[in-house]
C-alpha cells in the first residue's frame, strides 16, 4: 500500500499538529486504510487487532467531522470496560481539544453526579453499556443527536453479555448516522451484528487474513507441576525483561498471587473487578510509569490496558479458549514490535493447550503431564529459544537486565 501523510488523507492541520506535537507524524495501516472512508462519511466494519492503532482510526474521524457548535452528545464511542473507555479519551484528548471539542467518558465505579454533567456537556462520550443505560434511564442526556457511532472491541462487548444493552443503545440513537464497527472478528456473531447496525458499509481487514496480535509475538508453553507453579512464574520473572503482565482466572486469585509473589521479593499490583476505579487507575499509573513492573489481572479488567512497553505476557493461569489467548496476549508484541507470551502448562491442562498451540501453528512437547517442569514446550517458528537467555534484551528492544538473579522461594 503506498505511504500516504495524515494531510494526504484529509487530516486537518489542526489535528496533524497535535499528533505531530506527540510525536506521530505517519499514519498506522489501519488508520491509511479506513480514514478516508470515515472522512466521507461511509459505514464502515473494521477486522483489526488491539495495538493496532484503531483508535485514532475512528478517534481522528471523530475530530474531524464533530462541530464545537454541534449540540452534545453528537459522536457516541461504545467499549466493553473502563478501563478501555477511559484509555480512548486520554489517547484522543490532544486532538480533540485542537478542534475545541469536549470528550467525556461514561462508566462505572465513580460518581453519578459528576459524571453525568461532563458527560451531557461533551459532543463526544465514550461509554461503556451499563453505565451509559443508567444515565440515559435518569435523562441526564438522550442520544437524539448521535450523528456519529462506534462499537469498539465489539466482538469483546458480546463475549461479556452486552448484547441486549448495545440493542438498545444503538435503537436510542437516530437511523440516519454514520457507524463505524472495529472487531478482532467479522465472523459469526459479530459479523450479523455488524450487518443490522450499518448501511452500505465498507469493510477493512488489516494486516494479512487471518494474522492476529498473537502472532507477532514468540510463544512459549512451561510445562509444570501444579506444586511448582509459582516457582516458575518467579524465574519467568526473573530473566531479563520490561514490564510484564500476569494473568489470573479469578479476583481471588490476582490478589493471593500478589502477596506471594511480595513474599519472594517481586513487587506487583492487581486489578480486577472487586478494586475501586481509583485503585485500579493508580495501579495502571505506576504500571505504565514502571514505578512497579510487574502487573496481575483478571481478562475482564485488563482489557482494554494499552501500557507502552509490555515486553512479556504470562498466563499464571492458562486461558479458557483461543480467543482468551489473543486479547491476554495482544498486550504485548503491539504497534509492530515484538513480544514473549508465556503459559504455565500443569499435568491437567496438556491436552487444551496442545490444541491451542495447533491453532497458532506453533510447534509443542506438550505430553500428558509435568515432566518437563520449567522448560519450554512450545516456541514459535523462526523465534528462537526460551526469553531471557542470557546477555539477551527484553522483547520490546528495551531490556533492563530486570533484578538478574531472583531470591529464592519461600513457603
């Protein structure tokens, strides 16, 4: 595709200069390959991956074609978490205040009061389902005016259950709209969701059919005994790396691994859904300034995270089916960089993650039990060996030779 500029796309000068002034001077493939539908005004469905740039894809569209003078809200932005919801308005704030928009986003865990006063005075709210519904039940605001709606990680929304909720937003908001649907997937589901919510769309698919973030990244499986598990993840941990996130089935189950991983020198925060909003953001603050650098979570609360920097994903806990795998591993290996994505196999769980590594076309010594304890099972084609060998940077280009040798374990 031939490399075009954000002016050669039809980005004003007003908003080229604000992703100028941070540093983003080309537009990602996927951003080349939507904006200027979008700018035209077309529907258009998006078969994109996380780290892919797709926010800026729908978010400088936004910018563009919202008037200051439009009545509020006039451009919804639907996202299954909030933690999600609020990472798009940080990452379009810059670009709508060179318009002299308001951006306000809508989710739980924080006051309704507030909330819903910022929220009826912005002409772009980004929101998650359940939330939004109880503002609208209170008539803090109407959709009367959508002129502009996205549904992103769309595919993830109606993974969580918010089918009914998206139903009834969408029927809220005027038939005579632009809607942009961005999904890891156009298939099944999504796909006959995609089709009843826009007309005449145009559809994208980035990168090669098929490719997802998951495939950026070298794969590895550890095979371990169930006893031993902990004991891997803190060597994991202790080869040379950036920052790394952990994941765990349960809430219960991040913050007993944070105290244990505390208990054997190895500093970590959790988020998952029994934390505050408050907590969760201040976890997220020290994460991403790698004040701690190792973060445990839950699927539901890390999606969404998009922490520069992520060399290494782990799965303490392996994930329920493939497309758990590529939204826990698609934090890391993001914006064409690379990255680790670690799993801990115990002796119960060979035979699912045998058929995991099959679907990613990743060669494996997965046997019927944990004798391979602490070794690498699996390692994708061409990636070479086990992470962290030594004299060898982190993933992302950026190793910092992370603590060298761990303490030992204790009980």
């Amino acid at each position: 595709m031939e490399k075009k500029s954000f002016a050669d796309l039809g980005v004003s000068s007003a908003v080229a200069g604000a992703l100028s002034r941070r540093g983003i001077e080309e537009p990602f493939e996927v951003q080349r390959l939507v904006l200027g539908d979008v700018l035209d005004g077309r529907d258009v469905l998006v078969k994109s991956p996380t780290g892919s740039g797709k926010t800026l894809a729908f978010g400088i569209p936004l910018a563009e074609r919202i008037n200051p003078s439009d009545p509020a809200p006039a451009a919804l932005v639907l996202a299954p978490t909030r933690e999600l919801a609020s990472q798009i308005v940080e990452e379009l704030r810059d670009i709508t205040q060179a318009r002299k928009l308001k951006i306000a986003a809508v989710y739980g865990g924080v006051g309704l009061v507030a909330q819903s006063a910022r929220a009826a005075r912005a002409q772009i709210l980004v929101a998650t389902p359940g939330r939004l519904e109880d503002l609208l039940a209170r008539r803090a605001f109407t959709l009367d005016a959508i002129r502009i709606l996205v549904l992103d990680e769309a595919d993830r929304m109606l993974d969580m259950g918010f089918r009914p909720a998206i139903d009834r937003i969408v029927k809220a908001c005027p038939s005579k709209r632009q809607t942009l649907f961005f999904s890891a997937t156009l298939d099944g589901i999504a796909g006959n969701l995609a089709a009843s919510y826009t007309k005449d769309a145009v559809k994208r698919e980035n990168g090669t059919p098929g490719k997802s973030a998951a495939e950026r990244v070298e794969h590895r499986f550890v095979a371990v005994r169930d006893d031993s598990r902990i004991d891997a993840l803190l060597t994991e941990l202790g080869n040379e790396r950036d920052r790394a996130l952990v994941f765990v089935r349960t809430k219960r189950g991040a913050d007993r691994l944070v105290k244990r991983l505390g208990a054997n020198g190895v500093e970590a925060l959790a988020i998952h859904g029994n934390k505050s909003q408050r907590q969760r953001e201040q976890a997220l603050a020290r994460f991403r300034s790698g004040r701690i650098d190792t973060l445990v979570a839950t699927d539901v609360a890390a999606r969404g995270i998009d922490v520069e920097g992520i060399s290494h994903v782990i799965n303490f806990d392996p994930p329920e089916d493939h497309d758990t795998y590529v939204h826990r591993i698609g934090r890391t290996g993001r914006a064409g960089r690379t990255g680790v994505g670690v799993t801990l196999v115990g002796a119960g769980e060979h035979q699912e993650m045998r058929k995991l590594a099959g679907r990613l076309g990743v060669s494996h010594e997965l046997g019927g039990g944990g004798e391979r304890q602490g070794r690498p099972a699996a390692v994708a084609p061409g990636r070479g060996g086990a992470s962290g060998a030594p004299g060898r940077g982190g993933a992302s280009g950026r190793g910092r030779g992370h603590r060298g040798r761990r303490p030992a374990a204790r009980a």
